[in-house]
C-alpha cells in the first residue's frame, strides 16, 4: 500500500491511494510558498481577513461532504464530524473578525524620549504537519492565524487523510488564495526533514505524537527555526469531595468516550474521591453503557471504529496488559467479534505503576479509575504523568478548586468542565505535552515577528 491512502476504519478495505510526492515537487512547493509570501504579506490587512471568512462560508457551506469524508477516513462519528466542521469555521472566522484588533500596533512605556511601538509581522512560509484525529480542526488552529499574518503555508497531513487534505486545500483555493499561499504537500518524513532544513521556510508546527515532536523538534533546533509542538496528553480529571457526582460522571463520559477517546485532551484518567467512589463508580458505568458502538455515517452514533486496526492492536495491548498485572474491568475491555477497528467502552480500575496504562497515553475509548483518599494525594496522582496538557476538576468548593488549580502542571484546568476548545482561548500544554499555545491571540504571536519601531 502506498503512504497516502484512504482505508476504511469499517472494514480495514483499502479504498483509494494517492502517490507521494518527489523531492524536486516538494522543492517547487516550497519556492512557490516563498515567492507567494512577497504579495501576500503586502496585501491589505482586509483581504486577508477576506479570504479567511469565504473559508469560514465555505466550511459550512460544504459541512456534510467535508464530515463525510472524515467519517469515511478516521471513522468519526458524523455527527461530531460536523460539530467538528462547525469548530474549524468558526475558528477562520475569529480570525477574519478579529483580525484588526489582534494585529493592532501595541505602543509601549518607555522612559526614553520620543516613542516605541510593537508591530506585529509575518515571518515567511511555514510548515504544519498535523494529525488525524481532528484534521480540520488541527490545522484551522495553525493556518488561520498565520493567513492572518502574512505568512504562507506548506501542509503535510496524516497519510490517512488523503482525500480530507485535497478536499480543504480545494476549499481554500476556491476562497480565493493567491496561488503558493497555502498548499497541501503528500510528503515523507525525510522530505519534511529536508523543508525544515531549508532556509526559505521559518517555523514548523505539528500536532501529534512525542515521537514526531521528538525527531521535528530537533530538525528544527539543529536549523534554528522556531516550531511549536502539540503533543499528547494524559488528561486527569478529579472528583473532589465538594463534586455534582452526576454532572461529572456524563461529563466524563463524554469526555474521554467522543472521537473513540482518540483526543488529547480526552480525560484519560479520572481520580475520584473516596467520599464519591461508590456513587460516581455507578453513575459513570451507567453514562459509559450509552457510548455503544455503531456505524460512524449514522446520526444516532456516539462511538465510531477507532481510526484502523494498527491504533486498535496498540490500545488493546495496552488494556491486555494491564489486565494481565491484576487492572479490574468493569465494562468492556475486550476486542469484538466482526470486521473493523471496533473497540468498546471500557472501564478499568486498579491500575497501577507497573502496568503500561499508568503512564502511557491510551489513545482510544478506555477510563481508567483511581480511588484517593485526600484532595493533595489526588494532585499528587493527576501531576504523576510525563504529560501536561488539559484536566478538570469537579467540585462545588471554590476555594478547594482554586488550591488544585494552582498545584496542576498542566497547560489548562477547567472547573466544573473538560477542556473545551474555542476559538479566543489558549490551547496548550507544559511537560512532554509541548511547547508553544495555539488559537487567540497567544496562537497568533507563535510565528509573529514581534518589530520594534523606535522613533525619536
Ligand atoms: P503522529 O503519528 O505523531 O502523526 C502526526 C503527524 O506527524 C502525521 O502527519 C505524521 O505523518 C507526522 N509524522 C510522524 N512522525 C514524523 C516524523 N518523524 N517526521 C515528520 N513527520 C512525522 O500522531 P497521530 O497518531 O497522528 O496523532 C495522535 C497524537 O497526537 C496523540 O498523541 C495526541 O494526543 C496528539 N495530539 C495532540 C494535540 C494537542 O493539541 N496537543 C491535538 C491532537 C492530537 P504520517 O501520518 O505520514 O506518519
């Protein structure tokens, strides 16, 4: 099979394959994203906000076939495909509207004489290399502010979203960006290697795993060239004395069972107090029953295929594992009879350090259970992982949130919510989760040139 190629998570059936592309395309890619970056930054700051809401219209003007195609490739669920398609419109629409006040000189304090202002200004093509569990979403995060800023764009996608990666580079083309300004690249890791390397290119973005953040990481320190990474997490989310047991237990459910639990910030561990053990053990069981399995084109479907068989065979090593060293399961836990890259919900308890699911990212539909016995020994938990990107904590008491908030290593902390993402909000995280923040104005500073303008 080649690189590129669209399977179907239904059935494992290979359905179309696409050829990567040489080194001398990928060269004359690069050389049209740098000649595009002259006109592109020059451009008035209204056109550029122009494009970006004619690819908000267009996002939602073609919202059913663009989630189609996400079902049929990574096996969302339609309807979260959707929600999906909706999230990355409104995130080019942020941008297009906010466009003026984010770009606005900021004009400093000084104790000298005359004037300092910071203007806030492109720095040339970039490269986003990106993942394929949200792929509109991922990249709208990456290419709609730096659209906004003048910089131009080369995007690798996932090798198992071919068909999504033509499909929005046809959207942005037809929303009328000037030829080179963003192209999609069907690239190998030695190719993106070898951009990074360039000097044309300036920054490099991807959204993934430790592994690519490791090997791009150090291309792009080893070149000097900035890069932000969004890396995995391993999310906890705490029930604390003072918690709404059944708010918590449907927010958790929807928070580590949605896209198959094939989400960063997915809560992957949930550590409940000892006080709420029993009535949230149940109340959870109960919320998990509902995300059953089904066909990911159907409306009514909450949990689709995970994304292929590969991904399935690597969570269910993971939960073999820990069942193996003594983990209690109370739902699921074992691969269904039947074609497709099915994994059910599942609820494990009793999981400790030896086993691979204490530490490892599980990247599918599985929660794990802890038991604590006081509100520091659950930040002691939730802060014992080689990650730290989103979490959540349930409670009624404010003061308690405010003193968990403050011990959390973590990029964000949502009270009385999972981490949701929009478009003014920081997304980040600290730890082996990565470097840098995307979306608001903190995403759009990442590949900024910060200018200092003196006058006097
Ligand atoms: P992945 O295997 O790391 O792939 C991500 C992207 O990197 C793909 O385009 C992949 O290309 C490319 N890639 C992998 N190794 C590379 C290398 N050595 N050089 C250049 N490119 C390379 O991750 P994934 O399985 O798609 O995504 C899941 C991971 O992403 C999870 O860990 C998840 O937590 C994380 N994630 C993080 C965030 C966040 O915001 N922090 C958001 C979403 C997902 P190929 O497909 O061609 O291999």
């Amino acid at each position: 099979m080649k690189k590129y190629a669209t399977v179907d998570p239904t059935s494992g059936n290979v359905v179309q394959e696409f050829d990567s592309m040489t080194d001398t395309e990928v060269a004359a890619a690069l050389k049209r994203s740098h000649d595009a970056y002259r006109a592109w930054h020059m451009k008035d700051l209204a056109e550029r906000c122009a494009l970006l809401q004619r690819i908000a219209d267009l996002h939602r003007q073609h919202s059913v076939d663009l989630a189609k195609l996400m079902t049929l490739e990574m096996g969302k669920p339609i309807a979260q495909a959707k929600t999906e398609v909706e999230l990355s419109a409104a995130i080019y629409e942020y941008y297009a509207t906010s466009g003026e006040k984010l770009l606005a000189d900021e004009e400093l304090e000084i104790a000298g004489a005359g004037r300092a202002l910071v203007r806030t200004a492109p720095i040339g093509p970039l490269l986003g290399v990106m993942p394929w569990n949200f792929p509109y979403y991922q990249m709208a995060r990456f290419v709609a502010p730096n659209l906004l800023l003048g910089n131009t764009i080369l995007l690798k996608h996932a090798s198992n979203c071919p068909q999504q990666a033509l499909r929005i580079e046809e959207i942005i083309r037809a929303a009328g960006a000037p030829e080179g300004v963003y192209q999609n690249i069907f690239a190998t890791s030695g190719q993106v290697a070898d951009l990074i390397a360039s000097p044309e290119l300036q920054g490099v973005s991807l959204t993934g795993s430790e592994r690519a953040g490791s090997a791009i990481g150090a291309t792009a320190g080893r070149h000097l060239k900035k890069c932000v990474l969004e890396l995995g997490g391993s999310d906890p989310f705490l029930v604390l004395p003072a918690a709404d047991v059944q708010k918590a237990a449907s927010a958790a459910a929807a928070g580590r069972f949605g896209n198959a639990g094939q989400a960063c910030t997915s809560s992957k561990r949930l550590i409940i107090d000892n006080s709420k053990w029993d009535s949230f053990l149940d109340a959870f069981l109960t919320e998990a029953s509902k995300w059953e399995a089904g066909d990911p084109m159907s409306e009514d479907t909450r949990l689709g295929p995970m994304s292929s068989l590969q991904a399935r065979a690597e969570l269910a090593e993971q939960v073999d594992d820990a069942i193996a060293k003594g983990a209690t399961v109370h739902l699921g836990g074992k691969i269904p009879d039947g074609q497709g890259a099915y994994y059910p919900a599942t609820v494990l308890s009793r999981v400790t350090p030896d086993m691979r699911a204490y530490r490892e990212e599980l990247f599918g539909p599985v929660a794990v259970l802890h038991r604590v016995n006081t509100v520091d020994e659950a930040i002691e938990l939730a802060n014992d992982t080689p990650f730290g990107l989103g979490s959540a904590v349930f409670t009624n008491d404010e003061q308690q949130a405010a003193y968990v908030t403050d011990r959390l290593e973590v990029g964000m902390v949502g009270i009385n919510t999972t981490i949701k993402s929009a478009p003014d909000l920081p997304f980040g995280g600290v730890k082996s989760s990565g470097i840098g923040r995307e979306l608001g104005k903190y995403g759009l500073n990442e590949f900024a040139n910060k200018k200092l303008v003196r006058t006097i």
